[in-house]
C-alpha cells in the first residue's frame, strides 16, 4: 500500500524546509524510525524518521528543494498495512506575511481590494465555508434585546417598552424633517421604518427638499408629453399672466409674536393634536385684511368687478402632478380652531391626491406658503378669477432693530399680487400692511 | 563541571559504591532496598528513556507539535519519585516524565498534551498525587508550598507516623531559580515551616542560556540562604536521588519543616523539539556528561551485583512494547470536542453559554469542513 | 428585620465573619490583615477569634500569596486572599491570570479553585502612587474569572460571602472611598444574585450606569439632574464579568440614551465593553450613542490632581447634556 509522508512541522509554526540530503534511495527497505532524510528549517538542522515500514518508492523533492509543510516528500510502499497520517496542520491555506510573490501593489486609490505592500495575499484562493441550504445566520449572541427583526411591530409613542424600530441616520432624517416618528408606521422588515416612510410622514412642504442629487441621466434629451394637470396648470398660468396686469408688493416684519403664539397655540389643550403653524396666523390674517380691504377678493369681469363677501381661502398645494389650489369655503364663518383643522384637512387630502374639482373652484383669494419650501419671498402668479395672491415667506431668525439696538428677530417677507385693473398701488400697500400687522401682533385678531 | 566537594554521590559513574562518612547514612537506604525494587530503578529508567525517544520520533513524523525530552534526567526523576511515598504530592514542571511514570501517569496523558489534545486534563488523585504540568517557569513551586501548607493546618503531616504524614515534592529546574516565584515559594515555605521537598534539577541549560548565567553560586546554597537544609546530590545517580530524597521526605513530614536538594544532572536533548543545541553548546560539554550517563552507570551496578543479560534483554524488550504501544495509540487519537473550550468554570456561567450555543449555531449553519 | 447601619469595612468585616463561621475551610490570608486587622480594619479581631490557623499574616509577596492559595484550594482550602492596594496587585498577576484563571480548564473538572482575592480600589482618598488604581478592566478580560464590586455596605456584607461560596476564583474589587460611609446592611437575607445588575434610581430621559464608588457619583448626578427637570436612571452594575446586560437593556429600552461612567481610564475599559454592548443589543432603542466618562488616560495623577482626573457629577452630567442634545 503506497503511503505518502507529508512534511511535518517540526518547529511550531514553520512553513517550510529545504531538503539536505537524503539518508535513503528508492528501492531501499527501511523500518519505522529509521532516518529517512535530512531538513533544514528556519530554525535548525533536523532529521526526519520513517512513519512507515516498507520499501521507498519514490523521493519527491530533490536535495536542495525548498517544501511547504504539508507537502508529500517521500512514497513508501508499506508492508504491514497502512496508517492514517493526518495533514500537520498550518501552512496550507494561508500564505506567509510578506509573500512577495503575491502580493499586489500599495493599493491605489481606485481599484478596491489592493493590499499594502508586506501584506502579501493568501496565495492559495482562500476559501470560506458555505452556508448549509435553509441555514439560517446565527444573530449576535442570541436575539437582540428589542428583538427587532423578529416580528413586525407598529412603532407606539415612547414610554412604552416597544422601541421605534430605525436606524441612527433614519432617525436623523426625521429630525430634520420634523417627523415624529412614532406617527409613522415602518414598512420595511419587522416593522423598520424606512427612509421612504419617513420622507412620506413628512409635511407636505418638507417633502421638497432635494434630499439627493441624482447622476445626468445618460439620454441626451427627456420628452415629456403636456397633457392632464400640467396642461391644465399652463393653461391657468398664461390665462392669468397675460389678461391680469401684475403688480406686487413686499414688506419685511417681525415674527416673533406669531412664532411665541403658535407655540402656545400647540401647547394648549384646545389644539391638542391639531397641526398648528404661522401659516394659520396668515389664514386668519388675510381673512380679517379682506374684511377691511374688500376689493382684494373680487372678481374681475369686463363688464363688472364682482366683490365677493365671503372667503373661499385657496392654498397653493404642490403636489406630486403638480401645483394645485383648492380651497375652504367660506373661511370667514370658521373660528382659529375650525381654521386650522380645515387647514390640515385641505393639506391631507391635498398630499393623498384626493382634491376634487368642486375643492379647487370658487376660490375668491390665495395664499401660497413659498417659506415651507424655504423661500423668503417670491412673485406669484393670480389663480384665475382672482384678484390677489399672498405669498407667505420663510420665517427666519434675522438682525431687527429693537429699541434702537440690532437684536436677532424672526423675521419673515410679506408679499402679494394682486390685479392691478381693480387694485391700485394704495389698496395693494394697505392690504399688505394690514397682513403684516398681524404678523407683527396677533392680538389684532381680537378685532 | 558544577560538582563540588560538597557533592553527594552514592553511585560512581563507573557504577561501584561510593563508601564515606557522608555516604554511610544514605548507604543504610540503599542496602534496605530489595533486589527487586533495584532492578525497578533500572526498568522505571530505560521504559522512560526509550518512551521519550519514540515521542521525539513521532514529533518529527508530524504527530505532535513539540516534544519536551527528559533525556539524561532519568535517575534525578526515577530516584527522587521512589522515595516520595503514596501519600505524597508531586507538582512537577513539564520534564518530569519519570517521575509521572512512578507515580502511574498513563504516558498517553503527556502524549495528549503535546499533541494539542488537552492542558494536562489527568486527575492527580488518579495518579499517585502526579499534577499536572505548569509550562509557566517556576509558578508551581508557590501551588506546591500552598498544598504543602495546607497540609500542616490539616495536621496530616508531622504526627510522628511517616506512614500517614505526608509531604510535598515541587520539581523545577536552573533556571526557574532566577524566577521570583521560586523565591517566594522558598521565603513561605520556610516562614510556615511548610513539609515540602524543593528538589530542583539542575540539567545546566535554560533552552540556550547556561547555568552561569542564572548563578554565580551552587545553587544549593540558595535553599540554605532561605534558612532550608540543602544538599547537592550527583543527580544522575539514582541511588544518591532516592536515598536522599527518602531521608530528606522523612524530616519533611515528621515535622522539621522544608528541604532543598540541588541534583546535578544534564539535559541531554534539546530543551524541545523547536531547539537546536548546536547553535549554543559544544560537543565536550554533551560527551562529558555522557560519561556520566544515568543508565550506564547504573547498568554496570547491577551487572556488577549479578544481574544478567536476560534482565537487561526483558526491560529492553519491555520499552520496546511500550513504546510501539505508544505508537499505535498515539496514531489513533481523536480530536478534542469544542465542549472542553467552554468548560472554564465550576459554577455556571451565563457567557459560556451563550457562547456555545452560538458556536454551535454557527455550525450548524456551515457545510461540513472537508479537508 | 434586621438592618443596622454601619460602614462597608465594618459590613465586610462581619460577612467574613459569618463566613469563616460557616464553613471551617475558608481561611483568610494576606500582609498585615492577622494581629493588625488589615490596614483598613477590614479584618479586625478576626485572627483573635478564629486564630491564626485560619487567618494567616503573610510575608510581604503578592505573587506569593495568590500562588500558596492556589495550592491551598487544591488542598481543598476556601481562600480568602488580600492585595493591600489596587497597585500592588501586579507582582500577583502572573498567579492570577497565567494559573488562577486557567487552572479549572486545564483541570478538566478534576479540582475547584474557589479562591476570592479582595483588593481595595480606586481614588478619592488622597493618597500616593499605587494606591488609587482602578485596575478591573485586567481581570474582566481574563476568562476564567469572575469580578465583582459591591457599592454599599449592604451588598459588600452579602457579595463578600456569596464569592466566598462560589467555587470559581473571584476579584473582589473594595470601594476603599466607600469604606467609611454608613450604610443600612439588612442581615435577614440576601435579596440579589452575585452577578446580578440592579437598578438603584428610576428615571425616564437617561440611564446612567456605573459600579463601585461611582455609583455615589451617579446618584448625586441624578439628583441635581432632577432639580434641572431631567429624570435619570441610575444602574448599580455589582458585577463586571460576567455583565448582567437585561436591567441595563430594559433601562435603555425606556430612556434611549445610556452614559456609563468609571473611575479607571477609558480606553480598552470595562465601559467600553458595556457600550459596545448595547450599541449591538439595542441599536433600534438608542436615540443617542452611548457616551462614556472615564479617567483620563494617563497613569493616576498625584492626588492634588484627582478631582480633575476622577469623574464626578459635573462630568457625568456633561455627558449626559450631550445625549440628551441628539
């Protein structure tokens, strides 16, 4: 029976030897023990003895030959049946530090998976063990302590012992969004609140924010049919644009008190739940201006200029098809309350693509929120049928003169368009002063 | 070379008794000896000789990663573990093959722990009081002053009744003298007045540093500094290795507190298979000693005393046995299961658990490895 | 009930006590802890009432110490070791990590090594080199031990005995700036596993965790925070290795933000080992990462320098303002 003889490890962690001389010939008998060969490794001069009792076959390395531990020097034909020599382990799979012969460039900075100089490779295409068919990966030290993934769980508000399943950077993103994220409900695996679900809770406004940027697309043109809403849209922009001469106005206000009495708003029980903003405070502002500048919300016809005694308060939405603008009808009977909730209702309904035609018509007067989209001001243009729009800009912290003092102040532009056939420059000024009044002084809503 | 005229020999290389004042009281243990536990001596000594040579042999064959030779050490090791009685404690280093196996270690157990099987694994209860081996230098011989201490709170020592009292021999060699624990353990020993045998090995090497380097005195003088009786013995002569032993474990357990016996002797191996000492040491160094082999000498006593060839041809045909024996079990060994890796405490523990249920998922997981 | 106040030297003091009482095996041995009662007293009057058969007066030699112990426990002895400071702990740490550890592994099953060394710990005493480490983190890491510190007199008087009983080898780490404070000790019964976590101060908006004199610290923290209208959690973590991770995990569930806090210094830290932990067991729970108040990493400074160099509430609540501001 031919046996092989692998070469040992006779040192703790060698991994080669060179062959000296060897002590015997194929042909010759030898007994186990007898020395068969002379080594010579890193650290000294050793000599092998035979494993076998037989008659040398064949000598597989010359003297002078370097051999990896592991490797068959010598066949023996065995007489007194075999013996199972296990493989020394080490040596076999993973190559030497330093293995020049190996080893790749200093890694550049392009291509991935170079290694430093020195490093060497494994040399023999190290493997890894596969994974048995229906195996599943062991979690870390047995399950989690939330154990997230292990069933889907609606995330509840803190306090209870039910963590928000999200990871840190998900998180963050709501914070910037201001997502709350106990509101959302998570889609992804065991109730994971993804990145999507979280761009979809947030406001309608924040949504647009570029959050990424994307690459050129690689066509060098992209054609996009005019049809349905964004048909609809041109054709109410040039209708207004050129029939109604514009003509718009700004004024810079202090913010502050509106800001100090949102916050109030939302921490009183009668708004418990209720989504309230400064753009409620301009809902009610322009409600109350109109009532004191009524011919800002008319409607101009060649025959006649219709004023209407009634706000259908229209609020600019942009939606996923496009902008919309439906609006709550008779907004001058509601209180604040009522107010904002037809706010939240409109925005809602707005986001979910469930505007209907009848929401959109018999607007009398808009207000457009460019400050949700971070925009200070800007030059709207009218609804068709209307006779003026309010633009409602970002309220930012801002240098203020303050009792003769540069102080920092929420700060905000008021602006509006208007039809300047029916509303002069006069008209135009004191309906925007009247708004930023209130801005400036909420109270004047006790009016 | 470190003989001194404070050297006590029994035995002379050339294998006639050495007649003395010195001598006659260890002589008086020698001729209470039988026939038979003298021929004992000489079959303890060549089974192991020829055991360690196997074992190097099958190291250079792949099947152990190191073997630690005992080499020339025979009658230091066979001698010494004679006169230490059933009730004893043996803690040796890592060298003492001999000694394991007069104490009735199965030589299978050093197989296992040189071929990556187990750390020791054997039970001392099991073995005559054999411990396990501490490959750490020298930190045995504080454990084996502790057991040797214990002993005397267990008033199992010192009664007056050497067939019951017990006592303690710690092993070590050259070069764990250097180390603190050495010292240490002779500091308590003597302060406690501990019933334990220092029996240090002087073989002359420390891997490649030699026995000048460690001292620049007999280092039985060392025993003697800490305020313990010490003596200096040729240690490849068993008869001096057992008589003093047996003299020296008597005033040890009978209450006159600990001893220190320095054994001339030479590590005629290398210090393991790793070694090589033609990179440090001279062939008149090795010849020397090998004048002075343990074996020879003691073969020419025993021939001279009327032992024939048929004795000699029965141990050597004996060793022959074991070490085939050796051979064959040595082939067939196993492997180890993961089991044994997570068996660290007495008490159960939360981490081992968890950690070997997670190695066994984690098998589980994994296709077989095929080699 | 039986509850009386006392210190932590006097609570270990008594508990060695009941356990030399209870079983005639464990004996106690170290420098000056026989004639003198150790240099804090720990083991006051304890020679005179078992003798010095069972409370041994050592030479001065750590290494010694632990290494006669171990052969003591193979002798089937229940030992009690002390180091006199946390920086004389290093001459025994060979015996300790190369033997002591290992010993029960190596002896497949064959021997017990139930030997407790009990080491005085950390700064806020005043006083020279050596003599206010923190060196847990060495003996945490060591597989085959098990390290423990009581932070009130109550648990040193149980925790002393509990190790005591076990028959694994513990390090017993001793608050020594908590040796003199007066604490309840109830001696009807031990309510708490040696291992076990436990939650000392409830909170919602942080957990704070920390052992032996820190917990102290924490607790001050946790008082101050509440008059600033921040409700903290505190947890007493009694045991290093093993961790009991389930009341530190249900504390982060609640809150969301853990700061751990040490004496010793950070790096390579048992508070490391806790937040990463945490970090892997209840990354969907955290609102913020853990945050980690530690020594500085320099060797202990001179003792005017302690309170610079040792955390106090002003540094745990640093930390804790930095989670909270995620």
């Amino acid at each position: 029976m031919a046996q092989e003889f692998p070469l040992p490890d006779v040192g703790e962690g060698l991994t080669e030897a060179e062959i000296v001389s060897w002590k015997v010939k194929p042909g010759d008998t030898v007994t186990v023990n007898q020395v068969l060969v002379e080594i010579e490794t890193a650290k000294s001069l050793v000599e092998l003895p035979s494993p076998f009792a037989g008659t040398v076959t064949e000598l597989l390395f010359e003297e002078g030959a370097t051999v990896e531990v592991g490797a068959p020097i010598i066949r023996v034909d065995s007489s007194g049946g075999t013996i199972e020599l296990q493989a020394p382990r080490g040596g076999d799979t993973v190559g030497e530090v330093g293995d020049t012969k190996a080893s790749a460039p200093a890694p550049a900075e392009e291509s991935s998976g170079a290694v430093l100089v020195g490093y060497g490779s494994s040399g023999h295409g190290a493997t890894r063990r596969r994974r048995r068919p229906g195996a599943v990966a062991t979690t870390a030290e047995g399950a989690t302590a939330d154990g997230a993934k292990a069933s889907a769980r609606r995330p509840v508000a803190t306090g209870s012992a039910m963590p928000i399943i999200a990871k840190p950077p998900i998180r963050k993103l709501a914070k910037d969004l201001d997502v709350d994220l106990a509101g959302v409900t998570g889609t992804g695996v065991g109730g994971e609140i993804t990145r999507e679900d979280v761009v979809r809770g947030a406001s309608q406004a924040t949504v647009f924010r570029n959050l990424e940027t994307p690459a050129w697309p690689e066509e060098r043109e992209e054609r996009i049919p005019v049809k349905g809403v964004r048909k609809a849209i041109a054709t109410a922009m040039v209708q207004s644009a050129f029939t109604a001469p514009h003509v718009s106005v700004f004024t810079d206000v202090n913010a502050t008190r509106t800001m100090e009495f949102t916050r109030r708003l939302k921490d009183s029980a009668q708004f418990a739940g209720i989504r309230v903003s400064p753009l409620l405070v301009m809902a009610k502002a322009v409600i109350w201006a109109v009532q004191r500048n009524p011919t800002v919300n008319s409607t101009w016809t060649d025959a006649e200029i219709i004023v209407h005694h009634y706000v259908n308060l229209g609020i600019a939405a942009a939606t996923p098809r496009g902008l919309i603008v439906p609006n709550i009808k008779d907004a001058q009977n509601l209180s604040l309350r009522e107010l904002a909730m037809a706010l939240e209702q409109l925005t809602v309904t707005a986001r979910d693509g469930k505007t209907t035609p009848a929401d959109m018509s018999q607007g009398t007067i808009t207000i457009t929120n460019l400050g949700s989209f971070g925009m200070d001001t800007g030059t709207p243009i009218l609804n068709p049928g209307e006779v003026g729009i309010v633009a409602l800009g970002a309220i930012k912290q801002k240098p203020w003169v303050v009792d003769g003092e540069v102080r920092p102040a929420y700060v905000t532009t008021v602006s509006a368009a208007f039809d300047h056939r029916i509303v002069d420059g006069d008209v135009a000024s004191r309906f925007t002063a009247d708004l930023a009044s209130v801005i400036e002084e909420p109270a004047l809503l006790l009016d | 070379m470190s003989y001194t005229e404070a050297t006590i020999q029994l035995l002379s290389p050339e294998g006639s008794l050495v007649e003395s004042d010195v001598t006659a009281p260890y002589l008086e243990k020698i001729t209470a000896l039988s026939d038979a536990q003298l021929r004992d001596f000489h079959r303890h000594m060549v089974v192991t000789r020829r055991f360690d040579i196997e074992a190097g042999n099958l190291q250079r064959q792949g099947q152990l990663a190191l073997w630690i030779p005992s080499l020339g050490q025979e009658a230091a090791q066979v001698g010494s573990a004679y006169a230490a009685r059933a009730q004893d404690h043996i803690f040796p280093a890592y060298r003492e093959h001999a000694v394991g196996r007069v104490r009735g270690l199965d030589p299978m157990r050093i197989i296992e722990l040189l071929r990556g099987l187990s750390h020791g694994g054997w039970n001392p209860a099991d073995t005559g009081n054999f411990h396990l081996y501490t490959l750490v230098i020298g930190s045995q011989a504080l454990h084996a002053t502790g057991y040797a201490m214990g002993l005397t709170l267990d008033e199992a020592t010192g009664t007056g009744d050497p067939g019951s009292d017990a006592a303690v021999v710690a092993y070590f060699g050259d070069g764990a003298t250097s180390q603190g624990d050495v010292s240490e353990a002779l500091v308590f020993a003597a302060s406690y007045q501990a019933p334990i045998l220092f029996f240090l090995q002087n073989n002359h090497w420390a891997i490649s540093v030699p026995v000048e380097r460690q001292s620049r005195t007999p280092l039985y003088l060392r025993g003697t500094g800490f305020g313990i009786p010490s003596v200096q013995i040729d240690g490849n002569d068993v008869l001096a290795s057992y008589a003093v032993s047996a003299t020296f474990l008597d005033e040890a357990r009978g209450g006159g507190g600990p001893r220190f016996i320095e054994a001339l002797t030479y590590r005629m191996g290398a210090h393991t298979t790793s070694d090589d000492p033609t990179k440090y040491r001279e062939k008149e160094d090795e010849r020397f000693w090998a004048e002075r082999d343990p074996i020879a000498r003691f073969e020419s006593f025993l021939r001279a005393k009327g032992e024939g060839d048929a004795f000699f041809a029965e141990v050597s045909a004996e060793a022959e046995d074991l070490a085939a024996d050796v051979r064959t079990r040595t082939l067939a060994l196993g492997l180890p299961s993961t089991e044994k890796m997570f068996a660290v405490y007495s008490d159960p523990h939360p981490l081992m658990d968890e950690q070997r249920a997670w190695l066994a998922a984690y098998e589980s997981s994994l296709d077989e490895v095929t080699e | 009930m039986t509850t009386e106040s006392m210190t932590m030297t006097k609570a270990l003091n008594e508990g060695l006590r009941a356990a030399l009482a209870a079983n005639d095996r464990v004996l106690l041995m170290g420098e000056d802890i026989g004639t003198l009662g150790g240099v804090f007293r720990v083991t006051e009057g304890l020679k005179t009432e078992f003798g010095e058969n069972r409370v041994l007066d050592t030479p001065l030699a750590e290494s010694g110490i632990v290494g006669t112990a171990i052969g003591l426990a193979m002798r089937g002895f229940r030992p009690v070791c002390e180091i006199q400071f946390d920086g004389f702990i290093y001459p025994g740490f060979d015996q300790i990590t190369s033997q002591l550890a290992k010993l029960t592994a190596r002896n497949e099953g064959n021997q017990r090594f139930p030997v407790v060394i009990r080491v005085p710990y950390g700064g806020h005493i005043g006083a020279v080199e050596h003599h206010q480490e923190s060196p847990e983190a060495y003996f945490a890491h060591t597989a085959g031990l098990r390290v423990v510190s009581p932070a009130t007199p109550h648990d040193a008087y149980w925790m002393i005995q509990q190790a005591i009983a076990g028959d694994d080898p513990v390090l017993f780490f001793e608050p020594k700036s908590r040796y003199w404070p007066k604490g309840d000790v109830d001696r009807s019964a031990s309510d708490t596993p040696l291992h076990a976590s436990r939650v000392v101060r409830t909170g919602t908006d942080a957990t704070l965790v920390g052992h032996g004199a820190m917990v102290a610290t924490l607790l001050q923290a946790a008082e101050i925070a509440a008059e600033e209208g921040t409700s903290l959690e505190v947890v007493d973590l009694r045991s290093l290795s093993p961790i009991d991770y389930a009341p530190i995990l249900a504390s982060v569930q609640k809150t969301g933000r853990l700061v751990v806090a040490q004496e010793a210094p950070g790096h390579v830290s048992v508070g490391s080992e806790i937040a990463a932990t945490i970090a892997e067991r209840a990354f969907y729970s955290l609102q913020a990462p853990v945050l980690r108040v530690s020594g500085f990493d320099t060797p202990f400074p001179p003792a005017k320098l302690e309170s610079a160099y040792l955390p106090d509430a002003d540094r745990v609540l640093e930390a804790v303002d930095r989670a909270l501001a995620y």
